[in-house]
C-alpha cells in the first residue's frame, strides 16, 4: 500500500468523550432512511390488515378509555378552571396517539444492541443510525394516527357544539412532536447503554412506562392533580408536552412556560447524556452484549 494513501473511514476504539460522530452519522442518511423502510415494513408484515393497524389500535385504546375513565370512572378531562366543551373521545385520542409514539419509541429504542447484534456485529455503520432510524418509523406511524386525530378534529368542529378554536398555540405541536423524539430517543438509549451489562433494567422498562403512564395526564386532566402537588407532579418531562400538545389541538387548556421550559432542559440533558453513555458503550457492547 502507498504512504500516501488516505482512508474515508477508520475504526479505532479511542474516542474522545464527546466524540459522538454526528457529522459521520449524517452522512449515512440514506442507510437511516433505508433502515425506516425496513422496520416500518417489517411491523406489519405478513397481518392481513397492514398499516391500518397504526389507526386501529389508538382507535380501539381510545374507546376503552372512554367507556372506562370518561363514562364509568367519570374522570375529568378538563385542564383548566372554565366552561369549555369538550368532546371526551377526543380528549382521550389525542393523548394516546402522543403516548404511544413516546412509548413505542423509548421501548424499541432501549433494545438497540439486543434487536441489532446480528448486524453490528458484522458490518460497520455509525451505531447511532439505528435508533434515529427506529424513531423516525414510528414517526411514520404517529403520522398516519394524527391524520386520523385530524378528521375526528374537524367532524367536531363542523358539528359544533364544541369549546374548539384554533389559536397560534397550534404551532407548538411540531415541537411537542419534536420534543417527544428527543426525550423518547434518549431515555431509550440510555436504557439500551446501561442493558448490555445489566439485562435486568430491560425487564422493568414495560413496568416502568406504565407508572409513567399512569403518572402522565392520558386518561384525566390536570384538574384532578391536588394544587399542593402540582408542581411536583408538572416536573414530569412527559406532562407539559401533552398539555401543550392539547392546547395547540383544542385552542385552550394549561399551559406554563416555565415548566415547559424545564420540560425541554431535561429532554435535551437526557439526550445528551444518552448519546455520550451510547458513544461509550458502543466500542465495547459486543464483548459483554
């Protein structure tokens, strides 16, 4: 080989710290958009309804919890004091299709290197594509569930008889969207980071989102939260984004810059932290995985 020849790549294990490799991973844009392809088609292969499972079950989720918390539990879904009408089926849906893209993404993203040995262990690619890959295909899913929200959005507000309006708080919902793959990609990896060793924390994470769930205003608003505990309870980076997130949908509701502020604070320290302890682990993750 020439002295003079130069490499496009070099794999070596001596990273720096915040050596995350972000410029290298744009560059393989395309294997991520190739990777998008595959799981989202991969998610509903061979089901004989197909991609109308990604309307199906937020539809389904969302009757139960209409006949459950809004017509037997009779929990409230108001956010805020006032005589607002709001349909309790739309309430429920807009919170769930939010919570399922969160979910759905924080859970698939914390098995990176369990789900990806296979191909990491034997082709070199920036590891990082893999769970920005498996965020943005369930961005696909969420896309097709908010088309849906949409239609059930504009039957109610043809019909009437709705607190509905539309207010520039509307334009918060693309970075209600954002933020959610930003806090859902980090705590995944993370999680995936922490359980090529500890393969314990992978069977708490289901329990976990559960709590969290539950800890989350999905199936009741804010109104139900005691006023001694509210700040507390708005702490939870989860809670300020489907508020807002309702709030851009209905034109009202609760919305506090401060915490949703801090809501964003502690989605970009989880991400970050996410993408060193990913960067870190990466090197070593098929000796221990």
């Amino acid at each position: 080989m020439e002295e003079n020849s130069t490499f496009k790549t070099v794999i070596t294990s001596d990273h720096k710290l915040l050596d995350l490799h972000l410029r290298e991973t744009f560059q393989y844009r395309d294997l991520i958009f190739l990777f998008v392809k595959r799981d989202f088609t991969a998610s509903y292969k061979q089901t004989i309804l197909g991609p109308a499972w990604a309307i199906i079950q937020p539809l389904l989720t969302t009757v139960v919890f209409t006949i459950i918390f809004g017509n037997l539990a009779r929990l409230t879904t108001a956010d805020v004091d006032g005589d607002f009408v709001l349909p309790g089926f739309l309430f429920y849906m807009t919170g769930n299709i939010c919570w399922a893209y969160f979910s759905g993404t924080l859970g698939a993203t914390s098995n990176t290197f369990i789900a990806n040995r296979g191909t990491m262990g034997k082709v070199y690619y920036p590891r990082l594509v893999s769970p920005i890959s498996t965020a943005l295909s369930r961005l696909v899913s969420f896309g097709i569930q908010f088309t849906m929200l949409l239609c059930f959005w504009l039957f109610y507000v043809i019909r009437g008889g709705t607190s509905i309006h539309i207010t520039p708080m509307l334009l918060m919902i693309p970075l209600c969207v954002l933020q959610m793959m930003i806090l859902s990609t980090g705590c995944g990896i993370i999680i995936s980071s922490v359980t090529t060793k500890y393969r314990d924390l992978a069977m708490l994470v289901g329990f976990g989102l559960q709590l969290w769930h539950y800890g989350t205003p999905i199936a009741y608003g804010l109104q139900l939260i005691p006023e001694k505990w509210m700040g507390l309870y708005m702490l939870n980076p989860v809670t300020p984004i489907i508020t807002t997130f309702r709030f851009g949908m209905f034109g009202f509701g609760y919305f506090d810059l401060t915490y949703y502020l801090i809501s964003w604070a502690v989605s970009i320290a989880v991400f970050f932290i996410g993408l060193i302890l990913f960067s870190r682990i990466e090197r070593t993750f098929m000796d221990t995985i």
